[in-house]
C-alpha cells in the first residue's frame, strides 16, 4: 500500500513560551522534527505569467490578487469561468483551489505573507482567500485562508474576500477533502455538474475504503502512514503547550504500544485527519477514535505570533492558534509508521 505523509510545515526554528527562539535540540517541536514530504528546492518555476509549484505539480497565476478587489463565493466562482472562456494565461482549465490546495502554499516559517521564502508571486492582499469547499458545518460558509498569517477558518459565501485561482490536477503530495456534494449561497444542495466546486472535481489521493487499522491501544492511518493513540485525550484534562510536550514525553518513556517515538503532531498532521464533508468531529464517518476533544495543540509554533501555538478545532476542521502558557487544549499524540 502506498502512503502519503502530510507535507512539511516549512517550520525550521523553535520558539519558547515566551516566543523567544531556542534550540531546537530535545525540544520536541516541529521544527526539530520536521516531518512530512520534503519541499524542493527550489520549489517553484515561473513559466511566464504563471508559476509550477514543483511540490504540488499545481500552477498559480504570478498575480495573487488577479481580480483587484474582493468578491463573493459565488462571484469569484462565475469571474473563473470568465476566465476559462476566456484562455486567461492561455489555458482555460482554471478554477478555485480546494481547501487542501490552497494550505499547500502556507508556510509556518512566514508571515505577512505566509508564504515560502523566495517565493515568485506578485501582488498577494494580507486577507483572505477563498476555496473551493464548503463549510460542513454551516454550508452557507465556505472555508477560507488568511495569507497574513496562515489561518483556517470559513465565512459566509456573501461576503467579500479574494480569490487566487489554481489549474492541475496535482500529484501525489495532496489528498481529498472528502467534500463530494456541491451547495448554494444558502447552503442548499445543488448539482455538482459546472458548478465549479471542490464536489464537483474531487482533485487529490483517495482516501482508503479502509483508512484505519487498530492494532491495540493504537490506530494506523492507512493514508498517511500515521499511527494515532485510539485514545484521543492523553491529559484527560486541558494543558498548556509546554505541558502537552512533557505529557508526551512521559508516554515515551512508558513505551507506551511498545513503541517510543511518540510525540505531538504539526498543524499538517493534526490537518490530515479532516474529512470536510463532516463535522462534530470532522473525521472520516468510520473512525474508531475514543474521547474526542474539540481542540488539539500542535508541536508547530505562530510564527505570527511565535508565544502562541497551531491547534486544529476538530468539530469544525478549522486551524487556529492558542496561547502557549494558557491550559485551554488537548493532546493527541502521533509516531511516525
């Protein structure tokens, strides 16, 4: 079975508490881990008015901001079949990235924008940008992702916000969202032929009709390659951040599986686990985890703000952060294979 494993966060630095920068040594943080599909380097290739990201095999207008000004979902959806009509950059295979795409570019070692160093693209806004994918949660939302800073979250479809339209069908870095029905402003159900919706393409790796293995105390991820506790609640209680590292810590020298190598996961690890066609947990509907909490802290640090740490919002699938020395989320450990 071939597995494919998130990929990096582009997080190389580890930060204290106090978001001050340490060394990464023992300190079990992302950055010292930095697990995932390595980026390339370089890792995008202008080819005129457009670029090849050579991590993804998906291309991107150089422009980031094609449009100028703010739109709805929908409109932002209709100005890409303009744009197809059209041959815009000389194709006319265009349209809105889904949520997994659109993280694709995310970097969690930039900010202002979140984007890889060295990066070609021009003219990025510091706001949000629309995806593809609906909201399960509420699907009169769509999600979205702020290129200041990296966060995931979801607005309502008649609002204002950008889009930055994307073509390929990518290789094998990126997996579905899960997402396979299509929805109206008002959240209402609609055909997915031409809407031009992440339901209607499905762009990524299938999921396994049997994604999860148990194996004891622990769950294998036939995806990723990732095994999980079954248990998804280590503390039992919320923990500040340096407390879920020391809580793991103490689970490795359990040999807890019979295994050491335990740690907490990075914000796309924790990210892999959404299915974005359900919510309450946004799991995959056949999962066979026990004492799901709603937030999860992640290993990577805020760059944006390096005394805050990622958590993934499991009931909404979103990604946000939280302050490191406050006892607000859960630990959820992960081992790679």
């Amino acid at each position: 079975m071939q597995l494919h494993p998130p990929i990096q966060t582009g997080q190389t630095d580890c930060y204290d508490t106090y978001g001050q920068k340490i060394a990464c040594e023992d300190s079990s943080q992302d950055g010292e881990f930095r697990f995932g599909v390595t980026w390339p380097e370089p890792r995008f290739e202008v080819m005129g008015s457009t670029v090849l990201d050579l991590l993804t095999s998906l291309t991107w207008p150089i422009n980031a901001n094609i449009n100028d000004f703010p739109l709805t979902w929908q409109e932002a959806l209709d100005l890409i079949k303009e744009m197809n009509r059209e041959e815009a950059f000389g194709f006319s295979d265009w349209r809105l990235p889904n949520r997994r795409e659109m993280h694709s570019l995310m970097s969690y070692e930039t900010k202002k924008p979140s984007l890889p160093l060295n990066h070609p693209f021009k003219n990025f806004f510091l706001g949000w940008y629309w995806t593809s994918t609906s909201a399960a949660i509420n699907t009169a939302y769509a999600w979205y992702i702020h290129m200041e800073g990296a966060r995931m979250f979801y607005g309502r479809k008649d609002q204002y916000y950008l889009l930055w339209p994307v073509r390929g069908t990518g290789n094998q870095s990126i997996q579905k969202t899960g997402q396979s029905k299509c929805y109206n402003t008002m959240g209402e159900e609609i055909p997915c032929i031409g809407s031009g919706q992440d339901g209607e393409f499905c762009h990524g790796i299938n999921f396994p009709g049997e994604r999860f293995a148990i194996k004891g105390s622990e769950v294998i991820d036939q995806l990723t390659g990732l095994t999980w506790l079954c248990d998804a609640d280590l503390s039992g209680m919320p923990v500040s951040w340096p407390d879920a590292l020391a809580e793991v810590a103490k689970l490795n020298a359990r040999e807890v599986g019979g295994r050491q190598g335990w740690r907490l996961p990075n914000i796309n690890e924790l990210e892999s686990l959404v299915d974005c066609s359900q919510h309450s947990p946004a799991l995959p509907v056949s999962h066979p985890f026990t004492n799901l909490k709603d937030i999860y802290w992640s290993s990577t640090t805020s760059f944006f703000e390096t005394d805050w740490a990622w958590a993934l919002y499991l009931d909404k699938g979103a990604l946000g952060v939280g302050y490191k020395r406050e006892k607000n989320f859960y630990i959820w450990p992960v081992a790679s294979g």
